[in-house]
C-alpha cells in the first residue's frame, strides 16, 4: 500500500513546457485516470514518475519518501506501456520473470511471482511461447504481469487499452478493475479516452496544455465541471454549446437570448451574475434536451441531419440551421440529441426540441463554468 504525492511538477523540453506545475496525489489503493487530449503531457508525467524523464523541478513523493532523483528500479513504481514493450526473443515466461531476474531474486521465488501473476491474468496456458504467437489483448496482459510480479507500490498504465479493439477494449476494464480490487495496489491510469476515464476512475485528472484543470470522482465532475474545457471533454457525445448573450441580469440569475432559438432562457446563479450584454455560453448535455416546445425556455427547431439506431436508445444529430453547436468539429455543428428509446424518423424529418432552465450550464466569457443543471429536476 502506497500513497503517491506529486508537488508543483515542472517539465521542459528546452523551451517547450510539456509540464507547467502540476500537483497531485494518490491514496493508497486509489485508482486514479489521468485524462486529456494527446500531447497534453500525459506520458511525459508518468514518465516523470517512472524515472524515464528527469524533472525541471518539483518533487514526487511515495509514502513520504521522496523520489525524484532516485533511479527507476529503486522507486516501487511499475510500467505498462501501450505498445506493451515485450522482449520479442523472450517466452512469456522470461519477460514476466526479467526484473526480478535482473534483481538477482532466486528462481523458485521468480517461478512462484510469474505463476501467480499468470494466474491472475488467465495467461497460463501461454508462458512457454513467444510474443509473436500471442494476440493483442495476449500481450497487454503479458505487459501487465510484468510490472505484477516486480510487487510495485505504484502501477502506471500509460493507455494500456488503445490497441484493442473495442469488444477487448471493455473487456479488459473490466479485468482492470478486478486486478484492482484483488492486489489494492495504487494505480495511475492514464487515456485519452474518457469512457475508460469515467468508468474506471476513483477519482480523474484531467489535464489539458500540460496542466490540471480539475480532479474529483468521475460524477463530480460531469456533474460539476469548473470550466468549458473539462464540461466539453467528459460525456460522449460531446456537451453542446451555444453561445448566447445577456438580455437580462439581476441578482440571483440572468435572461438569455440567441439567434437561432425561440423563447428566452432564465438562469439561476449562486454569485455575482454576468452583466446585461455580456457574452456566455449555454452547455447542454445530449440526454438533457426536452421534447417540444418549451414553454418556460429556448425551443430550437431542425431537422434530422444523422440517426444512430442503438436498439434500446437512439443518437440524433440535429442540423439547426443557421444555429451551429459551438466548438464540435467532430459532429459538423450538428447538435447531439440522446434518447433512451426507440425512434422512427429519417433524414431530414423536422425535429422540435426545447432547452430548460434547470437542464443547461453556463460558462462566461472567460470559460469558466457558473451555472449547472439541477439534477433534482431533469428535462
Ligand atoms: N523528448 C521530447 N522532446 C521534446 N518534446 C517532447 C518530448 N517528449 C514529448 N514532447 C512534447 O511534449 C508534449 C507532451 O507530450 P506527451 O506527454 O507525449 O503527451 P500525451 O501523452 O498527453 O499525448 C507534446 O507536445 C510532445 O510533442
Ligand atoms: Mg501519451
């Protein structure tokens, strides 16, 4: 059991910040995923943590012992790799064993690690070939028994899952998360992708340009994200923006309007509220449109632009005309529409939806978010 502490973390490549003081810790036993977009610093962290980067400053401590300096194999900590870094002339067997092989360890007690670690991983009836013969999903566990049997403090999984496909991908969460619950290790995750993110997380990094914006339990921060950012990268499909302005402020909660809807949108705030004029964004999660008309909110009539049948629930991307959804490149400006039931529509049908005060987030000119749903009260 291993408390893992990260402190004003500094990394530059010459003049390039790949790391702009981050902090973080892990309680010991703590599962912790460390998301954001590729070339935020994800791998340059952990590697920092590994041993495999020396650090501009800043300091990484386990269980109080500080690290920083120390050499890779005298910090506790293990590795997985995406690519799985397996020794191709080894058996199983062999690149299980190496570290602790290395280490000097005697071979009954390597033998009794590599056959509990293959127990573990269901690869028994693998130990004896070589990496060649192994499929993907093969080698990652592979990878994995090899940092189980070095016994580390702390695991770091740098996108373990990315070269599965996705039926292995969900599997092997799943796997994850038991390996967890039975070693009680700490674990840092890292993945771009935020369903690993949410479902796998005791608690979620999410780093963005080589810093933290926000760390909290998964639903804490879909829930409660800080900023566009973070409200933007957690939730598939994507949060739909659209930008507004301020008819109306007042204590307590401003009136928005926005080309594009009919109606207007009144919106609670606990602080100081934007000024009449001033630019905001409103944030709707895809389950979180209403059907119809809304009376007491903005109404956004389109048309079906793409259907995605599920079975039990159905994806609609809505074209709202000259009223695009901010910043979602990926689905052309469409406006992501989740339903849990079946629908019977086609391309180009009209398509009424409407925007509740109580279902929308705000974020101000500065991207900040002062606003979230009551989730007492959903659309
Ligand atoms: N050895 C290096 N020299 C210079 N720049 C690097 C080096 N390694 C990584 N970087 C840069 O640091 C940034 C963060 O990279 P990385 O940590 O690999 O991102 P991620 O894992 O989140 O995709 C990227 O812009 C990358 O180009
Ligand atoms: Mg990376």
């Amino acid at each position: 059991m291993a408390e893992l502490e990260i402190r004003n973390l500094i990394k530059d490549y010459g003049s390039f910040k790949a790391i702009k003081d981050v902090s973080f810790s892990a309680a010991s036993g703590e599962f912790v995923v460390m998301v954001g977009p590729s070339g935020c610093g994800k791998s340059t962290l952990l590697r920092s943590i590994a041993g495999l980067e020396t650090v501009t400053s800043g300091a990484i401590r386990i269980n109080g012992r500080d690290i920083t300096k120390d050499e890779p194999s005298d910090r506790g900590v293990a590795m997985v790799f995406q690519n799985y870094a397996l020794y191709p002339h080894m058996t199983v067997r062999q690149n299980m064993g190496f570290a602790l092989k290395i280490a000097g360890r005697p071979r009954a007690e390597i033998d009794a690690a590599v056959n509990r670690a293959a127990k573990i991983l269901r690869i028994e009836a693998q130990l004896e070939k070589k990496p060649k013969a192994l499929s993907g999903g093969q080698k990652q566990r592979v990878a994995i028994g090899r940092a189980i049997t070095r016994a580390p403090d702390v695991f770091l999984f740098d996108e373990p899952l990315s070269n599965l496909d996705a039926a292995l991908r969900s599997q092997m969460r799943i796997e994850l998360g038991r390996l967890h619950a039975e070693l009680g290790a700490t674990m840092v995750y890292v993945t771009h992708d935020q369903t690993e993110a949410m479902t796998m997380a005791s608690r979620i990094v999410v780093m963005n340009e080589g810093r933290v914006e926000q760390v909290g339990p998964p639903l804490d921060l879909y829930n409660r994200p800080v900023n566009r950012f973070v409200a933007g990268f957690l939730g598939s499909p994507r949060m739909n923006f659209i930008k507004a302005r301020v008819a109306e402020a007042r204590a307590g909660g401003v009136t928005l309007t926005a080309e594009g809807v009919s109606g207007s949108l009144t919106v609670a705030l606990e602080d100081t509220p934007p000024r009449t004029g001033d630019e905001v964004m409103v944030g709707i999660r895809p389950e979180a449109f209403s059907d119809g008309e809304a009376v007491d909110g903005w109404t956004l009539d389109g048309a079906i632009a793409v259907m995605e049948s599920l079975g039990r629930e159905t994806l609609l991307y809505i074209d709202g005309g000259s009223l695009r959804s901010v910043d979602s490149e990926s689905q052309e400006g469409f406006f992501a529409v989740h339903r849990t039931r079946q629908i019977t529509a086609r391309h180009g049908d009209p398509v009424r939806v409407g925007i509740k005060p109580g279902a929308v987030y705000l974020f101000d000119s500065r991207d900040r978010a002062i606003a979230w749903p009551d989730h007492h009260s959903h659309a």
